[in-house]
C-alpha cells in the first residue's frame, strides 16, 4: 500500500485502552491514527455533534490520501437511507484503482435496519484488507431510539468504535478555540463565552458564527493570515438583537403564557434553525432543572450563579419562575425536551412537534 496509507487490521488494531487491553478508540486516539493512515478496516463514529462527524470524515480523508486529487478516485460517500447494507459491503469488497486504499463511507449509518446485522458481520469477519469502511451515525447509540444499543455496536469490533465527546461549558469554549486555530482562526477566551452563552452548544452553528465574525473581522481591516475573532467581532455579527426573538420565545413560556410563546415560535421558525432552537429549549430546561436540585440541596442563589456561570439576576429571575414546579415535573420536561429530538432526527414533522413541545413548557404541566 505504500507510505502514508496503511491500514491497522485484524489483531494489529492499535486502539488500546489505558491498562493495554483492545478496546474502544476516544475521539482524539482516532484523529491521530487517522492522520497516520492507521485505521482499523472498519470504524463505527456515533454521536449526535454533527461538525465532529464531519471532521472525522475530514480527518480520514486527509491521513488515507495525502494527495487530495486521488480523493476522487479512492473515496466513496454513500447514504444509509438510499443504499442497502448488500451494495455497502459491495462497494467496500472493490479493489482500489489508482489508489493504494480506498474509502467507503456511509452517512447516517444508524438508519442501517436491523437485517443488515448479518451482512456488516459477515464483513467484519473477513475485510477487505484494502478498504477502510467508515460508519457514520450522526446521533449517539449506546441507548437507541429504544433505549437499547443499536446493533452496530455489536457487529463492530470495538477496537473501530468511536464515540463522540459531549462538549458542554468550559470545555466546548476551548474545543471551540482550538478548531478555530485550525483553519487559522485565532478566537479569544471572552469571544468563545459569548458566542457559547448565544449560540448554545451546537459545534457547527459555533463554528459557523466564528467563521462569519471572522469575514466581519475582515470587512474592518483585521483580517490576515492569523484573522483574529474578539468580542466587538462576535457581537456585530450574532448581535443582541438577534436575540431578542429567543428570548421572547423564553419568557413567555417562563410566564406560562401558550398563546404568546406558539406566536413567537412561528414567528422564529421563518429565520431560525429548529434544532437551533430546540437545543436552547433544552438547555434552558435543564438549567430550570438544575436550579431547583441546588436550590433543594440548599444552596443560595449566589452560589448557584458561580456555579452554573450564570448571572445573579439570572438565577434569581429562574427561582422567581420555577413557583411551585416539582423536581418530577421539570424533570420529565427535560425528558420531553430529549424525546422531541429524537423524533426530529427519525424525521418527525418540525413544527409539529416543536409546536406540542413549546406549550407543555408552558403550560406548567406534565
């Protein structure tokens, strides 16, 4: 196969865990092997942070092909919900053509049926030894639409499986720092808060508005070969007053008002992402949740401030609007929050459900 395109197989998969036995790659460990050429001939990525899946997709690339004009010739991209498991494993058994490797990949991976199992597995159990078969589910598997692991967990070796990190706080402003860098984009601490704070914590739409502050960087004159994205960049470009709109949509369901808050989602919905928007929905519950379990515990607001890195007034306003709403009750809101994007990701109706969704939060039931 030559330098620079070598694949990791059978036994000689390197995915170690830290006491030396084979187990599961960590996202990290993947993107180094990845660079190396090093993959195991078939590699599961599963979670439900859509700029990581693309990425890894993007790191594959770049390690099996150091020549991006043979991309063409030696990768394949495939949807799991137009092509069956049989052409799959047909398209990963053809033998590379101009390229010392070939890579299949296979989008949504997880909308693989059932049926498929024995087909993946016979495949597992004799690869292709030129081929890297790349699976990728855009949503996390260890619990399934049903609860339970969706099978490709097991028709994987787990020395190829790779799940995603959840990024959330601190953590997603550095991930978000760190991949800015990468496309020479330097971004400061105070810029990465507020676009986490405004934003939320889906990885692409982050992505996305540093990549627009930065071409607003550029417009007044600070753009360059290390383009610099600060706070003055990150507000003229997501802008309080874009905003406004979410928070309308915030309040209304704090003050239990249906009617207001279904107008203010329609209303949204015209320029707004949903997922965007059901991941504020989600964030915002949970943060409900959170207040009271501190709160329970008997910790004052000050605290919990420092605690969740909110503002004082902030926590003090959620106290004030929790009233007499049970542990129970916000918890199965949470639930709730989490089913409905589930059924948005199975290709539910959007406002449909974000509709249903948005007046039991307000409602105060449940």
């Amino acid at each position: 196969m030559g330098p620079g395109a070598r694949l990791e197989h059978g036994t000689r998969s390197r995915a170690l865990t830290r006491d030396g036995e084979r187990g599961p790659l960590d996202y990290a460990a993947f993107v180094r092997s990845a660079e190396r050429a090093q993959l195991p001939p078939l590699v599961l990525v599963h979670g439900g942070d859509a700029q990581l899946v693309d990425d890894a997709l993007a790191a594959a690339t770049r390690g099996l092909f150091a020549d991006p004009t043979l991309v063409a010739f030696g990768r394949e991209v495939v949807d799991a919900r137009d092509v069956p498991a049989e052409d799959i494993v047909r398209s990963a058994m053809t033998l590379p053509l101009m390229t010392a490797v070939r890579l299949v990949v296979v989008r949504h991976a997880q909308e693989l049926a059932a049926k498929a199992a024995t087909v993946i597995g016979e495949y597992t159990a004799n690869p292709n030894p030129s081929t890297c078969l790349l699976l990728l589910a855009d949503e996390l598997l260890a619990g399934g639409r049903d609860g339970k692991p969706h099978w490709l967990l097991r028709a994987v070796p787990a020395s190829g499986v790779v799940t995603l990190p959840a990024r959330r706080g601190r953590a997603l402003e550095e991930w978000l720092r760190q991949r800015a860098a990468a496309d020479g984009i330097t971004v400061s601490e105070d810029a990465a808060r507020l676009l986490v704070e405004w934003v939320g914590d889906d990885t692409a739409a982050l992505l996305g508005e540093v990549r627009k502050a930065a071409l607003a960087g550029a417009a007044v004159g600070t753009a360059g070969a290390n383009r610099q994205v600060g706070k003055r960049e990150v507000e003229a470009v997501v802008g309080e007053h874009r905003l406004a709109g979410v928070f309308d949509l915030t309040r209304a369901i704090e003050r239990r008002d249906v009617g207001l808050a279904l107008r203010t989602l329609e209303r949204l919905l015209v320029s707004e992402e949903p997922m965007r928007l059901l991941a504020l929905l989600t964030s915002e519950t949970r943060m409900a949740w959170l207040v009271h379990e501190l709160t329970r515990r008997g910790q004052p607001a000050e605290q919990i401030a420092r605690t969740l890195r909110r503002p004082a007034g902030v926590i003090s306003a959620r106290l004030a609007a929790l009233g007499g709403a049970s542990a129970a009750t916000l918890r199965a809101k949470l639930q709730r929050c989490w089913e409905v994007e589930r059924r948005l990701k199975s290709g539910g109706q959007v406002k449909a459900e974000l509709a249903a969704l948005v007046a039991e939060l307000s409602s105060g039931r449940r």
